[in-house]
C-alpha cells in the first residue's frame, strides 16, 4: 500500500494513473473482447477482473510508481497554480492601467514603447550579430518591468495626489485655521472651558489637515521629479543603445537603473493610504510580455 506522506497523490489517483496506463488498456479491453466472444463469458470475466486487480495492486505497491504518479500530480498542480496567478496578475496589472487618466495612459503607452524599443537594440535588431543576442538576454524584461512597474506606479500616486489637493485649497485651510484661532482666543477671554476644549480640538485637526496638504504638495512636486527623471533615463539608455551597439553594457546600465530606484520605490509605498496601491501588484508584473492591446489603444 502507498506510504503517507505530504505529497502522497492518494489510492485513487494511482489506480486510475496505472489503470489508464496504455499498454494495461489495451490488454484490458482486447481481454474483455475476448471475453465476451468465447463460449463462457460468464466465467472468463470475473477472472479478468481478478487478473486486472492483481495488477492494480501490485503495481500500486511499487514506491517507483507511486514517486512518478506523486511527481506527475504535483507537477501538474504547480501548473495549474502558475496559471492562476498569471491571469489574477494580468487582471491586477490591467486594474491599474485601466484607471489612469487619458494624459497618463498616453505617457505610460510612450515609455512602455521606448523600453520595447531598447530590447529590440538589444537583442540585434539595429544589426548585431546572432550571437549577441545571448548575451543580452539578460535585458529581456525584469530590470526594465522594474523601472516601468515604478513609473505606473508613480503615475497612480500621481494622480491620487491630484484629486486630492483639488479638494481643497491651502488658501482655504489657512483661513480655517485662523478663524478657529480667533474663537479660541475669544473663548479663552471669557473663560468658557467647554468651548475652550472643543474649539482648541478643532484647532488641532485644522492643523493637521493644513499640514497634511502641504505635505501632499511636497509629495507631488517629489512623483512629478521622479517620473521625469525615470522617463528621462529610458531615454538615455536607449540613445545609448543606438550609438554603443553593446547589448552588455546596455543590460548591466538598465539593471544599475533599476536597483538606483529603491528610495522612489520606498516613498511611493508611503503614499498607498492615499492612492489605493496596497491593494494592488506588490512585485514588477512582466509589463512588456502583458497583453494589454485593448487599454492601450486609449493612449495612442
């Protein structure tokens, strides 16, 4: 009998793997032919299927078998699992896509481009040799699915930050804030301990909000200089592909530029209270590799 184990496939699906077998189905209904063609079908019958359980059991008390069957189950399982994740990956990466502005698409569409642009430079397309191609296989897609991950991202945070500080104004708080200063004053001179406690609350959480806003506006000034800076890098990378024609130096500088993102990478994760990003893609989706034809016909 099988042993139990954490990957064991279970009784069943040994028997129908060794049951299924090719060469035991072929034997088995060329046997249940005969069978029922012969003067005593009656008889020969119950002895094949005494003759096929022997089989099933013997072959399902062979470890080899019952290894290959586990191995095949789990094999098949981790594909499975694999699939799964891709499609919930592409339908978060389309999420994200899906719900930038028309200004923001175009400009995502347009870098997405120039880093498929870099790849071709790099893979041989502006003449290098067959065998360089190798060689640059490294810059297929995770350093740039990195830096295109981050500047969707930044674009996202972007645009969070804007609907937010056109809620408001910070003309608009600073005025909040010093008329609830004035009644607290006024309460104060009239020694009104009631009012005193609620208005000096208030003046909190005027505070509060109007530094909030300005820090949003500091947040923003700092996303729209980090994509410029990102846009302006695919740019350079790429020119430097043209003119250097090294696939090499071309795959090792986009990975240096990758790994010079982490700040970014850390500020925007501080800004996901605002922008919703906490529910979204944690890690770089393959950005280049996605099909995404139909959300990107809206930014051409």
């Amino acid at each position: 009998m099988p042993s139990a184990n954490t990957h064991s496939a279970g009784l069943m699906q040994y028997l129908k793997h060794g049951f299924l077998y090719r060469w035991n189905l072929l034997l088995f209904f060329g046997g249940a032919g005969l069978a029922l063609l012969s003067p005593w079908p009656d008889a020969m019958i119950p002895i094949l299927a005494g003759l096929e359980l022997a089989y099933l059991t013997s072959l399902v008390a062979m470890p080899r078998f019952r290894q290959g069957v586990d191995a095949k189950v789990l094999s098949g399982a981790r594909a499975r699992v694999s699939a799964s994740g891709s499609a919930t990956t592409q339908d978060s990466l389309q999420r994200m896509v899906e719900g930038l502005p028309v200004a923001a698409l175009k400009r995502f569409v347009s870098l997405r481009q120039r880093c498929a642009e870099m790849r071709a430079i790099a893979t041989g397309v502006r003449g290098q040799a067959a065998s360089s191609s190798d060689s640059a296989e490294s810059i297929r897609t995770p350093a740039l699915d990195r830096l295109l991950f981050l500047f969707l991202k930044l674009l996202i945070s972007q645009n969070g930050l804007e609907r937010f500080l056109r809620s408001t104004s910070e003309a608009e708080l600073s005025l909040r804030v010093g008329d609830v200063k004035e009644r607290l004053s006024a309460a104060q001179a009239t020694q009104e301990e009631r009012l005193v406690r609620s208005l000096a609350d208030s003046l909190a959480d005027a505070d509060l909000r109007l530094e909030n806003y300005r820090k949003s506006m500091r947040d923003a000034e700092f996303v729209a200089v980090e994509l410029d800076r990102i846009e302006t890098k695919i740019h350079a990378l790429t020119e430097m592909g043209v003119s250097r024609q090294d696939p090499d130096a071309l795959s090792h500088q986009v990975s240096a530029a990758a790994e010079s993102m982490q700040q970014t990478e850390l500020a925007v994760d501080e800004l996901r209270h605002l922008t919703g990003l906490a529910d979204h893609l944690q890690e770089p989706p393959a950005i280049l590799e996605a099909d995404l034809s139909k959300l990107l016909i809206r930014g051409r």
